[in-house]
C-alpha cells in the first residue's frame, strides 16, 4: 500500500511540476525533498527509492510535447504496479517516526499513515498526470481534436509585365490543433475525476450518474455540430470514458486497500 502511494504521489508532483513551475529544477528539487522526508520518517526508504525511478521513467515515456511513442501503456503499467504493491503489501500499521504519532480520525474510522499516504497518491495523480493519460488516449486512437484558427494579413510585393513593384495584401489562415480539448477541459477534468472519486467512495452512485449525465447535456451543442463524421462525438467520448475510468479505478484502488 505505502509503494503504491509514494509512486503515484511522486508521478502526479512531477507532471505538476512540468506543467506549472517555471524553473524545474527547483520543482523536483522540492518534490525529492519532500519524498526523502516521508520516506525516511515513515520506515519506506525503498518505496521511496522505487517511487523516484518510476516518476522518472514517467517523464521520459510521456513527453510533454508531441505523441508518446506509448501511447498511454506506460499508465497501464503504473495501475498494474499499484495494484500490485497494494495486493502484496498490505496496512503495515505503526511504522517509524510518523507510525508512532499517527493518529487520524475520520468519519470512515481510524486511517493508518499507509492508507492516507495512498489517498494523498491518488489525489496528486488526478489532477494533471490524468490529463496527460487522456491526451496520450486520444493521440492513440488518432481522435479528432479541437482546432484554433488565426488569421493574419501581410503585404506582399509583386512584379508586374511591365516590371513595375507593387503590393498585395495576402491573407494567411493558419490552424493549430489544441491538444487540450475543449476549452476549459484542462480544470474540468480534474475537478470531473475528483468529485467522482469521492462520490464513489461515499457510496453517492445517483449524483454520479446525475453529474454525468449533465456534461452530457452542456457538451450536447458542440456534439451536435459533428454532421456525418461523429469526429466530435469520438473526441468526447473516448475523453470522457478515459477520464471516469480512471477516478473509478482510483477509487476502487483506496476501497481494495481499506479492505485488505
């Protein structure tokens, strides 16, 4: 259990840091920090270890620019790991410096440092590390994506029979993919994926059914424009189920580690 959380906390910190703190360096430099600290306090200096390699190896296989020759393998790999550590390495209960004053109380019961460490793991991975799943999903499935147009105006010189110069205005229209999908989809989604993963474990199964059948109606406009393609349909789709799969699949990982 405490593997599994250290990897998806160190993978989800360092897909924060590449998307959001200018100097990077400084950004792993802290997220290190920061899993030394757990590590060495919490008995789990291997985890940590492991946790450090794998974020590594992360980064290398889903690059932040163009298609991952991976596709989105590497986060199958990933969920097979966790549910393996959490499978083989139950609850350790008290462990270390932190074991001996852990004492957290929630509406659930008591929760040991493991399984905290798993939820703040999870938590961590669905904000922006998700989002580069569902990116690497959709590239592999070659699903149409939303499209910016520019246009832009320049004055060219052109040579008539005579020889004489003159100008022309041209117009350039240039299009670029948004890899990012929908406007706003950066924050709904990780907001969509957390709010399910808590209703999931709270046993709230109607809001959410309720909640996605809802985005469903907002995105209805845009889904209607696809004509006879369903290119957008796909898009949505293939996001969407992606996403739900993985707040699912994160739940039922905490709920499989609270029960072991």
């Amino acid at each position: 259990m405490i593997l599994a959380g250290f990897l998806l906390f160190a993978v989800g910190a360092a897909d924060l840091v590449r998307q959001f703190v200018p100097r990077r360096w400084i950004g792993y430099f802290v997220v290190i920090v920061a899993l030394l600290v757990l590590g060495s306090s919490a008995d789990a200096l291997l985890p940590m270890v492991a946790a450090a390699v794998v974020a590594g190896l992360w980064v290398w296989t889903m690059p932040e620019q163009g298609e991952s020759k991976l596709t989105f393998w590497p986060a199958v790999a990933l969920a097979l790991l966790c549910v393996a550590a959490v499978v083989s390495i139950g609850d350790r209960g008290p462990a270390g410096v932190i074991g001996e004053v852990w004492h957290l109380q929630t509406p659930f019961g008591p929760t040991s440092f493991d399984l905290a460490m798993l939820v703040l793991g999870v938590f961590v991975f669905l904000l922006e590390s998700s989002n580069r799943v569902v990116r690497a999903a959709l590239a592999g499935e070659h699903a149409w994506h939303p499209v910016d147009v520019e246009i832009t105006s320049k004055t060219e010189f052109v040579t008539d029979a005579d020889g004489a110069a003159s100008s022309a205005d041209a117009t350039i229209v240039s299009t670029t993919a948004r890899t990012g999908g929908f406007k706003g989809g950066r924050l709904i989604g990780p907001l969509e994926r957390v709010i399910v993963f808590m209703l999931t474990l709270a046993g709230a199964y109607s809001l959410i059914a309720a909640m996605l059948a809802a985005k469903g109606i907002v995105r209805f406009p845009e889904i209607s424009k696809d004509g006879e393609t369903g290119a957008r349909a796909e898009y949505f789709l293939v996001g969407s189920l992606v996403s739900w799969v993985i707040a699912l699949g994160a739940a039922f990982l905490v709920w499989w580690a609270s029960h072991v």
